[in-house]
C-alpha cells in the first residue's frame, strides 16, 4: 500500500532473556487513526518506542512516514511527535510557557511561536487557563496541554500512548473530541490504549496485541465479524443450567465464559437470521431450563478478544484518579 505512514514487519525485542515483542505486524493509513489494543504488559509501550526509534529492535523492520527507523531514525523524527505514559511538563510554569518552550525547541519560525501557541492553546480548550502553572491543572488538562505539545511541530504520524488511561470518563471524553479535530486536520494517528470502548470509538482500524503478537488487525466491524452475529445471552440460576444449555447447544454455546459464577451466562452464536433466534429460543424452552433474564446482544470487541487471545483485555472502568503525566507508570 503506497499510502501507509507506518508499516510494521516481524518486529521482535526482547529484555535480557525475556521476549516482549514476537513478530508484531500493523500497517497505519494516510489520515487514519489506528488503535494497538492490548492489556497490560502486552508490548504497546514497546511498539510505540521502537516505532518513534526510542528503542532499537532485535528482528524485524519498520517504516514511518517512508523512512526507516533504524536507518533514518533522524527522519523519523523529524516527522512525528510521540505523547506517552511518560512525559515531562514543567509543572511549575504555566501552560504557555511550556508550549511556548516547546514551540522555540522545535523547528516552529521564531516569529510565528506565538501564534502558534496561542492556536494550540485555543484548539485544547486551555486559552482560558493558559496562564496558570501546570500544577494546578487536572489531568485531563495536563492530558490536553499534552497534546498540544505534541501537535506544535505539525506531525504527519502522532503517536499517543494511553492518552486516556487515569482519566474520568467526562475527561476521556473531551479528549476523545480533541483527537477527532487532530485527525480531521490531516494527522495520522497511531494510539494505544486498553480500552476497547476507545478503540472502537476512535479507531479505523484496530489491532490487537496479547503477549507481544498481534492476534488481529481490522476495522471494528471486520472483527466483530470474526466472532460471528448477534448471539443470545442467557443468564442462568445456576452452573447445572449452565451445563444443560451448552450439551444442547454444543456447537453454539460459548464455552469461555465462567459457569462457576453464582448466576452464570451463556451465550449461543446465531446466524444473524430471525428464524435461527426463533429456533434456539424453542430449543432453550425445550431443555427446561428457565432463564433468570436473556438478551439478544452484537458482538463487542470484547467478545473478539476473548475468542482470539482466550482472555478478556482487562478495561478497568475505574481509572486511578490523580494519575499526572510526569508520573512514570509503574511497569
Ligand atoms: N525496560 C524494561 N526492562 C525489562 N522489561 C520491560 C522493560 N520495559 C517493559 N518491559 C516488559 O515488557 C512487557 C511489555 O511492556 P510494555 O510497556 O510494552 O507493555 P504495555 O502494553 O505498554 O503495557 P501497559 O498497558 O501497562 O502500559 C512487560 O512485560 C514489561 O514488564
Ligand atoms: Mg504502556
């Protein structure tokens, strides 16, 4: 494809004897945003500093905006910018003067710092606020200001790592808003993230990462397809229940979901057809078994990932709050 800002072959890394990354394969378009979905420890952080030439690689190779990162890292760098789990704002200066540092150290005109600055700061929703030490803003604000930054030198590729993970999902949102006005300006996106409500919200295409290889790579809806159409959702009285539902319906039953549990659900894969919905329903009713409650329910990509990795990707719902960016995540 001649219009891929990044391509990912085969890459590899290891730490001491430790392998991280095993063959990890992704492709970012022209004008996309592609999203590296994945749990902790999945080898995202890893990806993303090899592709912004960070950190050299063991095998395998890649290209960024057309260069190659090891061979022209300089290039590389000249034509991304990387906003990621660890990133260090001056907290005791104020949003403009950071950006404003940012702008001088980057390859911005002397004469248009201000204005560019002044853009920035306006298109994050900072202006009012711009003259206030970092310190005293939220995260989500210093996520904002964040981003900015790395919007000063006009990328063609941002790379965002985690840009949401510790935000409130209000915050989450905003910044959901900002990344849209990013990619409608014409940046390519590559993000990471844990949350598969983000990936699929924000992402064209999506890739998922589990123990440092990518199980799979397309849009929402290609994966979703890979797990087959909507499915009926039993919840059940009991792991008996459970047990009689899934020898009835061998073939259909999913057989990952814990029937251990108090009130245990099981879900039968339908072929999408009215007819088929009708007929496991007459055939639930004729094993005797009595659902507590059911629901017809789309595949998520939650259900993609459980069917590829066989593991659910972790998404915690309740992000450590106060989470700043200068903060260093513990590995
Ligand atoms: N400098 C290092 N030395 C040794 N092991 C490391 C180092 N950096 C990362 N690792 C290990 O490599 C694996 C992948 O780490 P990575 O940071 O790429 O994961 P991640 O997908 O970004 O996870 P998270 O969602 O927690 O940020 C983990 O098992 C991690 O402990
Ligand atoms: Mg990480």
């Amino acid at each position: 494809m001649t219009d891929a800002v990044v391509v990912a072959e085969g890459l590899h890394k290891s730490y001491g004897d430790t392998p991280v990354l095993r063959g990890v394969g992704l492709t970012l378009h022209r004008g996309e945003v592609l999203a590296l979905l994945g749990p902790n420890g999945a080898g995202k952080t890893t990806t993303v500093k090899i592709l912004s030439t960070l950190l050299p690689l063991d095998g395998g190779s890649a290209t960024v905006a057309g260069y190659d990162v090891v061979r022209d890292a300089a290039q590389v760098r000249r034509h991304i910018s990387l906003t990621g789990q660890q990133v260090a704002l001056d907290l005791k200066a104020t949003g403009l003067e950071n950006l404003t540092m940012i702008a001088k150290l980057s390859r911005v005109p002397r004469r248009q710092v201000k204005a560019r600055v002044a853009e920035l700061l306006d298109g994050v929703g900072l202006a009012d606020v711009a003259g206030r030490r970092v310190a005293t803003y939220s995260g989500g604000m210093r996520r904002r200001l964040d981003l900015a930054a790395g919007l000063i030198a006009r990328p063609r590729v941002l790379f965002l790592d985690e840009p949401t993970t510790g935000l409130d999902p209000r915050s989450r949102r905003d910044l959901w808003e900002l990344v849209r006005d990013v990619v409608a300006g014409g940046t390519s996106l590559f993000l990471t993230t844990q949350y598969l409500e983000e990936a699929d919200e924000l992402a064209d295409r999506i890739a998922l990462i589990d123990h440092g290889v990518v199980a799979a790579q397309g849009t929402a809806d290609e994966l979703k397809r890979r797990v087959g159409q909507a499915r009926v959702e039993l919840d059940l009285a009991d792991a008996a229940d459970a047990l009689r539902i899934r020898t009835a319906f061998p073939d259909i039953a999913d057989t990952a979901s814990d029937t251990s549990a108090a009130s245990p659900t099981v879900a039968l894969a339908t072929d999408g057809s009215l007819a088929h919905v009708r007929e496991l329903i007459a055939g639930v009713e004729s094993t005797g078994v009595v659902p507590a409650s059911w629901r017809l329910r789309e595949p998520t990509l939650d259900d993609v990932f459980l069917t590829l990795t066989g593991h659910a990707a972790h998404a915690p719902d309740a992000p450590e709050p106060g989470t700043t960016i200068t903060q260093e995540k513990a590995a």
